[in-house]
C-alpha cells in the first residue's frame, strides 16, 4: 500500500498535470492576446507551482532533505508572472488600441501607459 506521502506528491504532480493541460488548451484556443494572457499567468503557473510543490514534498519526506531551489523557483516565479503578463498587456493597449477607444483616465498621465506630463 502506498504511504501518506506518496498519495500527497502524486496528488500534487495530478494537479499540476490539470492546470498545465488547462492553461496550454487555453492559450491555443483563446481569441486574442489579451484573454490568452491569462492562461499562461495564471494557470500554467499554478501548474509549475504544483510540480515544484511536489518535488519538495519528495526531497523532504522522502529523501530527508530540505531542497531550497525549489522554494526560490515558486517565489520566482509568482513574481514574474503577473509582471510579464502586465507588459504583454500594455504593449498589446499600445501597438493595437487606438487611444481614443480606451476609456478616460483618472491618471496625469494617461492609462496604462507613460505619456509626458502636461506642462
């Protein structure tokens, strides 16, 4: 019979499984780019996330050690994600969206993106 901690990495490395399928499936079948962005940020991470979860599950319960690359490479990644997929989404409002269609700015320096201030 398995033990507690290989049904918990196996639970882990599914779930990962899931939200990897559903974020690739996602980023295929989405129209534009920005609904594709969120497929990638949001579930592919949790997918990675998931994988990196269960690896130190492994290393800790299983092997007797702590890894801690693991451990940088989630908050890595939990923080470069929403940082590229708000880049992806600006340039996309830049090079694709006339200025005129984006709703009004509470902003002194327009939305989403730098303008020069007004003199």
């Amino acid at each position: 019979m398995a033990s507690l901690s290989d049904i918990l990495i196996s639970f882990f490395l599914v779930v990962a499984g899931v939200f990897g399928l559903v974020g690739s499936f996602g980023l295929v079948k989405l129209k534009d780019t920005m609904q594709r962005i969120h497929a990638p940020t949001k579930a592919t991470t949790l997918g990675v996330g998931g994988v990196l979860i269960a690896s130190m599950l492994y290393f800790t319960l299983v092997k007797g050690s702590f890894s801690f690359h693991e451990l940088l490479i989630s908050l890595f990644l939990f923080i470069t994600a929403p940082i590229t997929a708000n880049f992806i989404a600006k340039t996309h409002l830049t090079k694709h969206v006339p200025e005129e269609d984006l709703p009004e700015s509470e902003q002194t320096y327009g939305w989403a993106v730098y303008n020069d201030p007004p003199e």
